[in-house]
C-alpha cells in the first residue's frame, strides 16, 4: 500500500511557520517536527505552487542608517592597512638633523607646572636656556606637563591656586616658548587622564602642527646628522620595573635585556628621582646613557605623606652629544642644564675652530 499523498494543510503550516520564525530549526520546533520534515513539506509546496501568504499592506523601501556591509569591510582593510603602517613608522623614527657638529638634548623632567610645589624660578631659567639655545638646544619632553586632577583627585584643585583651565594657559604659553626646539615627546600618566576622559588631551591639539613628535607611550628614534653619524634614542615616561638597589635605573635596565635593543639614550620621568650611567653592550662594545630626570615639583605632600626620600641630583637634564667623538664612552655627556650649555657651546666652539683650522689646510 503506497504512502498517502501529503495534505495540503501541512504544507501551508509549513510556509507559515518558515515564515513568522527566524530560522528553519525554529520553525520546526514550532511545529514539533524534526527540521528535515520540514524541509520535506516545503519541497512539496513549492512543488504545488503554495506560498506565504501575501501581507495586506506594503512600506516603501527605506535607507538604512548603518554602513553596508561590503562597505564594512572595505573600511577594515584600509583602517588595518593605515595602522600597520603607522606601527611601522614608529618602529624607529628618523629625525635628520640639519645641524652639524656637537648639539644638545634638554630633557625636561615632570614639569607639574600647575602645582604649587613646582620649582618655577629654576624652571623658566630652564626654559630660557632653550630660548638662547635654540638652534644648538633641542626640547625633549618626559610628560606629566600639569597635574591634571581627575576623579577622586579633582579634589586637590581646591588644594592649589592655579585652576584646571589656568593649567592649560600654562602649557600654551611653555609650548610656544619652546616653540620648534620640540624634537620629542611623550606623554604621562596625568596627561593620559584629559586624553581618558575627553578622548584626546589638549596637549596633542597644541603639539598638532609642530615639526617635533609627541607619542603617548614611547617615542623610538635615530637622530641622523648631517656627519652620518647616528644617535638613537628611547623615551618613555617610566620603563616598568624596580629594585631597593637602584630604583632610578633597573626598569631601564630590565627593558634593555629584554628587547635586546641597545640604543645610545634611555630617558624616563614619573618617579621624580634623579640617577644616569653607562651601560655597555658586551656584543656590539656600544655604551648606552641611561637617564632618569626628577622633575620640578619639589615641595611634594603626596611624598610627604609617604615618606619618600628625596633622590633628586636635577630636574633636567642636558645630554650633549658629539658625533665626531670616536670613543663611545664620550659620544654622549650628560649633565645638568647650565653646565651642559656651557660645555655644549665649548665643544662647538673648540668643533668651528678645528673645522676652520681643516678648511685653511687644505
């Protein structure tokens, strides 16, 4: 006896269901029929000519808000490509120097300029040595340029007498005095809190269209002069990593047998400790200058409370560099502001009169 043909019912059921569900396994479901009957029973309507039914009233076709997805996916690749290749600019930034003979990097030290523990006189006398340098004298910036009070620190506005809008006055006005000496940057952890709160920090807006590079975590750079020689520098606002030995140092340490890469100038901030020394690299017999800056707020209640001993040698720094120098130990010298521009100006000063003496020979 041969199977009966399927009713028509069943199979209008079955293009209803299909219908007011969003997937076959529901509308099977529904129904309490495994999904392959159901698959059955739609075969069979199609054979028969047996549809939905039509809905008694239509809309007009409408634009929808959200991107197409071909679009979509179009704007990931070029948005991938765009971040690759901004990560592999940054893998090691080239600066040409059009400057020849000795030059000097002033690295600024956590500026609080807000605070009222921030040493101002020796501040702007730091500042002017920029101003009268300029062209032999390039800003490096650790970060940490204001307090920046946000959450449950917003309280300490009330704490100093210059306001958080005032804070930002201060900043136009150090960034112009500095104006094109800006050659790096990175910014600090109270920096990072505007750029978490508004999504971007006013100290990008102000660095916008200037010559120098300012990173939010770390600036890798070589700077090429016109000598061919080359001094590559790393900057980050702290390098992570401790020691009751050598607080100042052992981050910078611990980064450079981790990643291997040696360059001629480690420079960091945030701790408000003060240290340098050489470290040479047993392969390459290259000397690395390892530079931690204090910073200006001296008059410090939070290290007060907690009892931190004062470990400031300078605030800032001058690293003066010589590319004509041969032995790595002296390629790089560092010392305090004021007397590394008089040795700077000695050393260029000694560098003219060589190159002078070279040109008359010859």
């Amino acid at each position: 006896m041969g199977t009966p043909p399927l009713a028509d019912d069943l199979c209008i059921e079955a293009v209803r269901a299909v219908s007011l569900h969003r997937s076959k396994q529901d509308a099977a479901a529904s129904l309490g029929i495994p999904r392959s009957t159901l698959r059955s029973r739609i075969r069979k309507a199609e054979e028969r000519g047996i549809y939905a039914d039509e809905p008694s009233f239509s809309v007009d076709p409408l634009t929808s808000e959200d991107v197409p997805t071909p679009d979509l996916l179009a704007r990931k690749d070029r948005d991938w490509e765009r971040k690759k290749q901004a990560r592999s600019d940054r893998n090691l930034i080239h600066i040409k120097l059009n400057v020849d003979g000795p030059f000097g990097l002033m690295f600024f030290g956590d500026p609080h300029i807000d605070d009222d523990g921030c040493n101002w006189k020796l501040f702007r006398e730091h500042t002017e040595l920029i101003k009268e340098n300029r062209d032999i004298l390039f800003s490096v910036l650790a970060g940490d340029l204001t307090n920046n009070w946000i959450g449950r620190l917003n309280y300490k506005y009330g704490q100093q007498t210059i306001t958080a809008k005032q804070s930002w006055q201060l900043v136009e006005w150090w960034l112009t005095e500095l104006g094109e000496s800006i050659m790096l940057g990175v910014m600090g952890n109270h920096d990072h809190w505007a750029r978490g709160v508004q999504g971007s920090s006013p100290l990008e807006w102000f660095m916008a269209n200037r010559t120098g590079v300012l990173e939010p975590y770390e600036v890798n750079a070589s700077i090429d002069t016109p000598s061919g020689e080359a001094f590559t520098v790393n900057l980050r606002h702290n390098f992570k990593g401790s020691s009751i030995y050598n607080k100042a140092l052992a981050g910078m340490v611990k980064q450079l047998r981790i990643k291997g890469w040696w360059p001629d100038i480690m420079l960091a901030g945030h701790i408000h400790i003060s240290q340098f020394t050489q470290v040479l690299n047993p392969t390459t017999k290259r000397v690395t200058h390892l530079v931690r800056a204090s910073g200006y707020k001296e008059i410090d209640d939070y290290a007060d409370r907690e009892e931190f001993a004062d470990h400031s040698i300078f605030e800032s720094a001058v690293l003066v560099c010589d590319p004509y120098e041969k032995d790595p130990r002296y390629r790089v010298r560092v010392y305090d502001p004021i007397h590394g521009v008089k040795v700077l100006k000695m050393m260029r000063s000694e560098w003219e009169c060589d190159k002078s003496a070279s040109t008359f020979i010859l």
